[in-house]
C-alpha cells in the first residue's frame, strides 16, 4: 500500500514539473520573441513618450497657477480667509456645494471649522457664485473654477451684465408709456413721548 501512494505521489510531482517546464518555456519564447524587436520605436509609443513630458509641464503650470492664486489670496484677504488652508478648503467647499454634494461639502466644512476659518466667507462666496450661475459652462471645469477664485477674492463682486445694466440710466420711452409712480419714502421715524408730569 505505501508503495502505491509513493508512487502516486511521484506521478503527480513529475506531471507537475512538465506542466510547469512547459509553461516556463512558452514564457520564455514570448519574452525572447518581444525583446527581439528593433530598436525604433513604433509611433504610438514616441506619442506615449511625449506624453509624459507634456503631463509634467501641465502639472508644473497648474501648481504655478495655485501657487500665484494662494498669494493672492493672502495679499488680498485680511484675516484667516486668506490663509492657504482656508483657501484651499473653501474654494473645495463651494464647488462642492455648487455641485450638489453636500454631504462630502459637510465633510470638508467641518475641516474648514477645524483650521479656524471663517465660515461666514463661505456663505459669501457661495452667494456670490449664485449670482454668477449663468456665466459657469458646467462642462468646462476652468471655468467653475476660475469663478469661485474670483468670488474667494472679491465676495461682493457682481456679473458684468447685470451691473452694466444698473449703471446704464433708463433711455427715454415714447408717449404712450405711463409714467412710474415714485417710490414711497420710508415711514419717518415717530418721535418719543414726552415723560410724564
């Protein structure tokens, strides 16, 4: 009996090696074959080795552009606002919100509250990104983005069209527009009871 279990143990350990002897020769065959190539490079992969460089110099920019936005930020903003950690979190926190995800908008105020920045900015600078709404092109993030700096920036800022608008007087109509009423004026202020006597 144990002959026979040593001798199916055997039969199972040398089917084992074949099986892997082959498979190791198959592999080495391919690898052997691919590295056996030319040397040029085809043009996909001249296309792939620009690409990288590209990406770093894309990088290189956008971490410029933060950078230049920080300081600015900084020069502008008295206070904690203009921190670059309240920048960064609250510039995040507003795009978030804009893009209907408040629960991760909650997540990252609650990072905001934990530096000490001021929460009131960002009631600001969201309503500042409101009044913006028809400029911001969903499908171009720069532009999103571009307009929640500029709201981090200057909070009170207006859209173009409708402040060019306010400034232009109201042109003349013809006759037969009614006039508009004057607006009423504010109630006067009563004035305070004499003491009593």
């Amino acid at each position: 009996m144990r002959q026979r279990v040593r001798q199916l143990r055997n039969a199972v350990l040398r089917q084992f090696a074949a099986t892997l002897a082959a498979s190791s020769l198959v592999m080495m065959v391919s690898l052997g074959g691919a590295s056996a190539q030319s040397g040029t490079p085809a043009p996909d992969q001249g296309k792939a080795a620009a690409q990288p460089a590209d990406a770093a110099a894309k990088d290189a920019a956008q971490n410029q552009r933060r950078t230049d936005e920080f300081a600015e930020a900084a020069q502008v903003i008295n206070g904690p606002a203009g921190n670059p950690e309240c920048v960064w979190l609250g510039r995040r926190v507003v795009r978030l919100m804009w893009r209907d995800d408040l629960d991760t908008a909650f997540r990252h105020l609650d990072l905001y509250d934990r530096f000490g920045c001021p929460g009131g900015h960002i009631q600001a600078v969201f309503r500042c990104l409101t009044r913006f709404g028809g400029q911001i092109d969903p499908k171009v993030a720069e532009t999103l983005d571009s307009r929640v700096h500029a709201c981090w920036i200057n909070p009170a800022s207006q859209p173009q069209q409708a402040a060019a608008a306010a400034s232009q007087p109201a042109a003349p109509t013809s006759g037969s527009a009614q006039p508009q009423p004057a607006a009423s004026p504010s109630p006067a202020a009563s004035p305070t009871p004499a003491p009593p006597k």
